[in-house]
C-alpha cells in the first residue's frame, strides 16, 4: 500500500534550495551573521579602508579605480598591441619594462624635476603619445605637472604595499581644488577641466619610472605618464 504524502512537511523541496540550507547550517556563525552586519561599523570598516595617511579621505570611486589598476593595464595593453603603431608601441613598451622599487624608496628618489610624457593607451584611440613637458615632486610628497594643456597636481602616499598618487587634473587656465575639496561624486562630461585623479607609482629607478593612471574619466582606459631624468 502507498502511504500518501503529509502536506504539511516540505519534502518537494528544490534540490538547489535544499543544498543552499544545509550550506547555511554548515557555515560558521559569523558567515551566517554576515548579512545582518551593523551599518554603522560597515561604514567605519569602509571609511578606513578609504583613508590616507594624512587625513584624506579618498573617493569611493577612486578607490575602486586604483583596485582595478590590473584590470585597466590588461584591457589597454590589449588594445594598444592589437591596433597601435608600430612606432608607438616602440615608445610604450620599454616605459612599461623594469619592476618598481619598493614604495619607501621610490618614495625617497622622487623629489626633484622630471621630464613627464603622458601617453594615452585605449579607448577612442589605441595609444595617443603626446611630447614631453615638466613635471616636480618636492620633500613633502607633493607632485605637480608644470607645463602642458593638461596638468595635474597632489600628492603621494604608501598605502598597501604601493606608492599611490592622489591629486586633482585640472587645465592650465584654472586654478585647481585641492583633493579633499573635490565632490564625492563626479560627473567627468559636466566639467572635463577639473577632476579627481589616482594612479599607481612606480620608479624602476632614480630617473626612470611612470606612474599609472586607471579607468580616468576621459578618453582612455589607462593613461601612463613616463618620468625620465
């Protein structure tokens, strides 16, 4: 005889669902609690991850920018050796060679005056390299491209094993705003002559070196500015 089937026990259960349970059961008690976690120390947990040595809070969107630096490098080395010039690629690819010194020296090597190239890699175009203007880094951390359309002013901070440089591109006609003083939340079409930017620094030597720029709100994927003394 067959026993007919009790309604009020789920055993008609979706497989999927049935594994996701015992998954949950087997988890430890702070993985389970982990969706019920106190907004107020997940914010606290954020803003540490998002401060600086002096203070500065970076931007949210800058923070997910320098995470995403191999992500960027990767994409815009991809279309830069698909479809750029030959004698283009010639000028990127020895800029990327040599391993970056450890934060704390590069650090100590980068005050005085840098000849500073930027070169463009992806987007609209595979690699746009412009000519070579001034750049300055003095005692305190603080780094400033002189000369050009487009400049660039901040500072440089070890953080996580890496030298970063956080500053503010603005055009040579304005006066840029510091850092801290820009939004959180930009909008790079509403004004393309000040913007938050972060890059990555790395000097393969005392006159050599770039530092990289990902995700940047105009044009490329990643824009690499080459230092040379």
């Amino acid at each position: 005889m067959r026993l007919s089937r009790d309604p009020t026990r789920r055993t008609d259960m979706p497989r999927l669902t049935a594994l996701a349970l015992m998954a949950a059961l087997a988890a430890p008690a702070h993985a389970q609690s982990s969706g019920d976690a106190n907004p107020e120390a997940a914010a606290a947990e954020d803003q540490a991850q998002r401060q600086l040595p002096d203070g500065t809070t970076l931007r949210a969107d800058d923070l997910r920018r320098l995470n995403g630096t191999d992500r960027a490098y990767g994409a815009a080395l991809r279309q830069a050796m698909a479809d750029a010039a030959p004698g283009d690629l010639d000028q990127l690819l020895p800029a990327l060679r040599g391993a970056p010194m450890p934060p704390a020296e590069a650090r100590a090597a980068m005050p005085g005056d840098w000849s500073c190239q930027m070169m463009k890699v992806g987007g609209g175009l595979a690699l746009t390299i412009y000519q070579p203007f001034a750049c300055r880094a003095d005692d305190q951390g603080g780094f400033h491209k002189l000369t050009g359309s487009q400049r660039t002013k901040g500072k440089l901070f070890e953080r996580e094993g890496r030298l970063i440089y956080v500053g503010t591109g603005y055009t040579w006609d304005r006066e840029p705003l510091p850092y801290a003083d820009l939004p959180e939340v930009v909008d790079g079409s509403s004004d393309a002559q000040m913007l938050p930017e972060v890059g990555v620094v790395e000097l393969t030597g005392a006159d050599r070196g770039r530092i990289l720029f990902p995700d940047p709100y105009l044009e490329s994927v990643m824009n690499v500015l080459v230092l040379r003394r």
